[in-house]
C-alpha cells in the first residue's frame, strides 16, 4: 500500500497546477484539498505550513483529515522541489530521466522557466513589466526546445513540462481576452506576434502540451478569467 499524498491546492495557483500535472501524469493516488487563499484558516499554517503558502504537500503518515494532517507526515513546500520529490518517489514515471545529461538538461529548462517565463510574464500581467521583455523570455526558452520534439526535453513527459504548462495555459488566456494591467490591446498584440514564424517551434510546442488531458483536467479557465476581470481593472 502507497503512503497518502494531501496536496493542499488553489486552484488560480499555477505552481498548484504545476505540482496537479505531474501528479496526474504519474496516475499517483493523491487527494486534493482546496486552501481559501484570501480567507486563510489557522489550522494551515498553523499545522501544515507556517508560510501560509500553496501548494504544500503532505506525504506519509496516517489517512486523516487534511484540516487536521499527522505530525507523522512529511511536509513538502515550493512546487519545483515537490516536483523533484514526486520524481524520485515515482522513479519509473519518466518525470525526471534516467539518463543524467537529459536530467540535467531538464533541471536547466525549469530553471529557465522560472526565470525567464514566470517572472516577466506575471510582471507584464500585473502591469509591472515590459511586453519586450515577455517575448524576450519566450525566445530564450524557445531557443532549449528540440526541433520537431513534442515535449520540452527528450521523448517523454517530465517536470520541464509540468513546470512551464501552467504559464503556458494563462499565456494563452490573456492574449485571447486581453485581460491584465497592461495597456489595453497589448494581450491581443502578444498573441498576435506569437503566431508569427519567428514563434513557430514554440507556438507549437505550447499547442501540443495544453492538449494532454492532464492539462485540461489541470486548469479551469473560467476561474482564472473571473479572477484576472476583478483583480486587473484597468483605469480609463
């Protein structure tokens, strides 16, 4: 019998989704529990993270009730270190390879991800970033995608991909809704400029990956845009 896995979750969180995708790509038995982020309930950080922050999860222990985890359990913060975990704990799922220039090659892709993905795209949603700086980004990771490859790095499925998907999916958002702190049009320009040649081999690659089921069990579009229309009013 498995040890019980609680990921504790909300579901506007892309690092939540990116921790929901592997989970889901592995088949891994795991229940979810929702955390209200804007109406935080003590027992979170008081018994499963002090940080206060999502996702978190809980691995070991007893089957108990996730608003009242075992000390017994393992608990486990920051979505790209939990996705190293579950590919150690799921070494046969092809999240992390075998092969260790190919793991190395994947642990640089969510690295760059992180830096040069999640960081400037949320800054220009927030209003805070350059629409430049966004293409920049995308260029750069482009430049780490295989040619022809269907996924991120190798033949497989694997944390690069669990890791840059969740931004992919609200990319994709915005520049079909136009909704974010940047000047109006500018999300309907992004999308515009992505169809172009220049953006061919990454365009593809995010087509196919927001395909997998896994992505579309994953993210639920119509929260984020309810989201993304209250929090982003733009003044006129």
């Amino acid at each position: 019998m498995s040890e019980q896995l609680t990921l504790y979750l909300h579901k506007l969180s892309p690092y939540s989704q990116k921790v929901q995708l592997a989970l889901t790509e592995t088949n891994a038995p795991y229940r979810g529990y929702h955390v209200d982020l804007f109406n935080k309930p003590k027992w979170f950080t008081s018994k499963v993270n002090p940080v206060g922050k999502v996702p978190t999860l809980t691995y070991g222990g007893p089957s108990v009730d996730p608003e009242d985890p075992s000390p017994l359990s393992a608990k486990m913060t920051e979505s790209n270190v939990i996705l190293e975990f579950l590919a150690d704990l799921y070494p046969d799922s092809g999240l992390l390879p075998k092969d260790p220039v190919l793991r190395a090659k994947v642990r640089f892709f969510v690295d760059a991800t992180t830096k040069h993905i999640d960081t400037p795209f949320y800054d220009f949603v927030r209003g805070q970033g350059s629409y430049e700086d966004v293409l920049k980004g995308i260029e750069y990771v482009q430049g780490l995608l295989e040619e022809g490859g269907d996924f991120a790095v190798g033949d497989h499925y694997t944390i690069a991909d669990a890791c840059i998907s969740p931004h992919l999916a609200r990319l994709k958002t915005i520049t079909e809704t136009d909704l974010g702190k940047f000047a109006v049009g500018m999300g309907l320009k992004l999308g515009e400029e992505l169809k172009g040649p220049k953006f061919t081999k990454f365009t593809k690659y995010a087509e196919q990956i927001l395909e997998r089921p896994s992505s579309k069990q994953t993210y639920d579009e119509e929260i984020v845009i309810t989201y993304y229309k209250s929090a982003f009013v733009r003044t006129q």
